[in-house]
C-alpha cells in the first residue's frame, strides 16, 4: 500500500487567496488579466508563467498601481480553480 500526498492551496498557509479575472483558451493557456488585493484592483500589464506543476502554475507578473509598475507572484491551483498571492 503507498500513501498518497495530496498538495491543495488548503495546504499552503504561506499564500492568501485572491479574486482574478483570467483568460483561458482551449489548450488550456491561462493569461491573468486583473486582480483584486484587500479591496484595490489591479490591472495586470504583464505576465510570464514560471512553473507549471501538476497541482498549479506560477506566474511572473507586472501590476499597475497608479503611475508606477509592481512585481507581483500568482498562483493558480486547477483541483480548485482559484488564485493565490504570497504573504
């Protein structure tokens, strides 16, 4: 008998759950286009995926915050078809 590890955003207390509004195409590309952090929405300008795993992908992104740019990771989990931010 083998154990099975199950790896979910439940398991990641280092990450916080945020609202993102994406694309997603038929050969299963996922581009983020805005995100909502503590209420302030955030349009993302640029993107570049970092790691696709099994459970989840990493992304490289670029936000708007008024006249500046700012680094931001996502985390984007399949099994639970939500987004994560590190905290």
């Amino acid at each position: 008998m083998s154990a099975q590890v199950s790896y979910s955003i439940h398991d990641c207390t280092h990450l916080h759950v945020v609202p993102v509004i994406a694309s997603f195409d038929h050969a299963e590309n996922v581009v983020p286009l805005y995100v909502r952090i503590n209420g302030s929405r955030y349009k993302i300008v640029s993107c570049v995926l970092k790691e696709k795993l099994a459970s989840h992908l990493t992304f490289n992104c670029k936000v708007e915050d008024g006249d500046y740019q700012k680094d931001l990771t996502l985390v984007y989990f399949y099994t639970h078809h939500s987004w994560a931010i590190p905290k």
